[in-house]
C-alpha cells in the first residue's frame, strides 16, 4: 500500500513542505527568509510572520511539485519543536487545519529527531545507502550539538550535547565578530580554505563525558581579537583566512574529539551527520580522516536535507504514521529541546 504524507517544517527562518510516497521524497519546497540578513540573526516575529505568508504557496508548490491532489494525502506531519514558538504556531495551525479539512491523521514530529532521520530519505529510482542501527548521530545546527544513540527509528537516546552555544552558533557569533554577514558559518568554511589551521589558539573547553561547550572559545575569540585590535587596527582584515582556519579548526576538533570517545566508549563504528553545520568542508573532512584511521563507516546526508527543511519531517513522519503514532487537535507545540 502507498502512504502519501504531507510534512510541513517551520521551526525557525525556512517554511518548508514536501510530500513523500512512502519513503521516497516526490517534492520538498522550501521559501528562505532574507529579511534577517541586516539584523545578523533570526528575528523572532519577523520569522512569523513570513511564515503566515509563505506557508500557503509553499505546501501548493509541494502538491503541484509532486503531482499529488491534497485528497491524494493520508497523513499530515509538522514539526512540533524545539524552535521559536511563533513559527513553530503557524507550521501545526495549519497542518491541523489541513488534518482537519481532509480528515486525516496528524503526526507531530521533533525537530531534531527529523534531523536524525534525514539519512533514510530515498530519492526516486536511486538507491542510497543509509546507516544500520544501532548508530551514533553527530547533530550539530545552528540551535543544537548533540551525540545521539540511535537505537532504532523511534528510538533515540542523547549521549551527550552542548551545556551552553551550539557549534552553529560559535561560527556565526565569532563571524559577526569579524564582521562578516548572517549566517557567517558558510563564510567562515569559504574563507578557512585559504588559511592556516594553526595561525592561532583559542580556548578548549573541559566539561564532562561527551558534553560540549562553545561559550568560553567565542569569549577567548573576543578577547583575542579586542586585544589584538588595539596594536594593530587592521588586524582583522589582514588576518581574516588565518582567523577563520583556526576558528574552524578549533570547533571541529571539539567535536571529532567527543565523537570519537562517544564511538570508542559505546564501541559503535557507523557514524553519522546531521544539522546545518554538517556542511562545514572541515569537518567534513576531518570525519573521513578519523573514519579512516577508526574503521568507521560514516554517513553524510544530501546538503538539501542537512538544512531545514520538511523532507525530514515527512520521512520521521511516515514511520510515525506506521507506527500509527498520531496526535489529536490540541497539540500544542514546544520551544525547548524535548528529546
Ligand atoms: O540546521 P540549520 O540549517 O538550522 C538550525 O536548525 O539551526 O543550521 C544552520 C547553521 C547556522 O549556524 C550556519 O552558520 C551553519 O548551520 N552552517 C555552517 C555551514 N553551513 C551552515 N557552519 C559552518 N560551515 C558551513 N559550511
């Protein structure tokens, strides 16, 4: 039997649909929000209210994209959290008003669970590789840094994650500090590949079992620079590839190094990524070499699925769904991390 799932995704600055047949992805539609660029950051009610805009054209672009009548759809799935609340209000309002008008199931689906579940995404006609359980899933965005055990597709269990910034948001605060644009993340990888990893030192943070902490090294970047600056007023653009190699080269470090006693500990060598950061060329690159050197076997997902979008949340939701895992009406959605 084929199940046509609809997912909407509108956690934080994207309002995303897709529409899945079975595990396949048929279209996954997503409008970007530019109009947080100049304020460096995601704007909370901005995001809303692009949100209320886009979300009708976009899940009309999902079904046209898909070729697939809303009465064609079997079930509605939404991310229901962790994000701003303010979006996370318009992506389950409609996604129970849609339940509602076709009287079908609604499936609510965790943000970073999707996340997770993003690497058993199929594309049509095409076969792709996807790890065996149990595995172990470096999640790191720009919200999130976590090591999770993946014991199965329902079952996920948080072995370790950050005590205070994401590993997302050190790149993007420590680019803002260097002046670049939001996000600086992407940027920052650009320019790290014309400098030297090891120009420069900033603080390693020591916290406990496989725990992270980005706090202190965007303090010690600060205060560098701060320092810095005041011999020598052009320090930053004379040093901006060099800042950023070492800036890079620092965070992926950290978290190779916790992932890697994560592995060793729980003794598991399939190894997985996930999150907006998963992009980063360094640490992209300093997986595959751990993976070599460790014998893992390492999984990578399309960059379309590592950023935000509903295609994850409609794969978590079909298995929701077989699950008959539903929920009614009065589902209210959450901000914090629920895991
Ligand atoms: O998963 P995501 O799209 O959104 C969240 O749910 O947070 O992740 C966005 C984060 C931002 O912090 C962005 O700067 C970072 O991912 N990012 C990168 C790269 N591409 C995106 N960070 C470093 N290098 C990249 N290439």
């Amino acid at each position: 039997m084929n199940i046509h799932i609809l997912a909407i995704e509108s956690s934080c600055d994207d309002t995303s649909a897709s529409v899945f047949k079975n595990e396949v992805v048929l279209s996954n539609s997503i409008a970007n929000q530019n109009v947080h660029r100049e304020y460096g950051g995601v704007v909370p009610e901005l995001a809303s209210r692009a949100h209320q805009q886009n979300i009708v054209p976009v899940v009309h672009k999902a079904l046209k994209d898909a070729g697939v009548n809303a009465d064609d759809i079997d079930a509605v799935a939404f991310t229901r959290g962790p994000g701003l609340m303010g979006s996370l209000l318009v992506g389950t309002s409609f996604a129970k008003g849609f339940a509602l008008a076709n009287n079908i199931p609604l499936i609510d689906v965790n943000h970073l669970h999707a996340h997770v579940l993003a690497h058993f995404i199929k594309e049509p006609d095409q076969e792709t590789a996807h790890p065996e359980f149990p595995f172990l899933c470096l999640l790191v965005s720009g919200g999130n840094s976590q090591i999770v055990l993946v014991k199965d597709y329902m079952h996920m269990q948080v072995v370790g994650q950050t005590i205070d910034d994401a590993a997302g948001e050190a790149f993007d605060k420590c680019a803002k500090v260097m002046g670049l644009p939001y996000p600086g993340g992407p940027l920052v990888d650009k320019l790290a590949k014309e400098g030297k990893p090891n120009a420069f030192e900033f603080a390693r943070p020591r916290v406990k079992d496989y725990d992270y902490s980005f706090s202190g090294l965007k303090t010690s970047f600060l205060y560098f620079l701060r320092d810095r600056l005041k011999e020598n007023p052009n320090f930053i653009e004379e040093n901006k590839n060099d800042l950023c190699a070492s800036l890079q080269s620092t965070i992926v470090d950290i978290l190779l190094d916790k992932l890697e006693k994560a592995a060793d500990d729980l003794n598991i060598s399939q190894i997985a990524l996930a999150g907006g950061v998963s992009a980063n060329s360094g640490l992209r690159d300093g997986l595959q070499k751990m993976a070599v050197r460790k014998k893992w076997i390492t999984f990578i997902p399309k960059f379309a699925y590592t950023t935000d979008n509903a295609a994850m949340v409609a794969i978590t939701g079909y298995y929701k769904f077989l699950a008959k895992d539903f929920v009614e009406q009065d589902a209210a959605p959450y901000s914090r991390v629920v895991f």
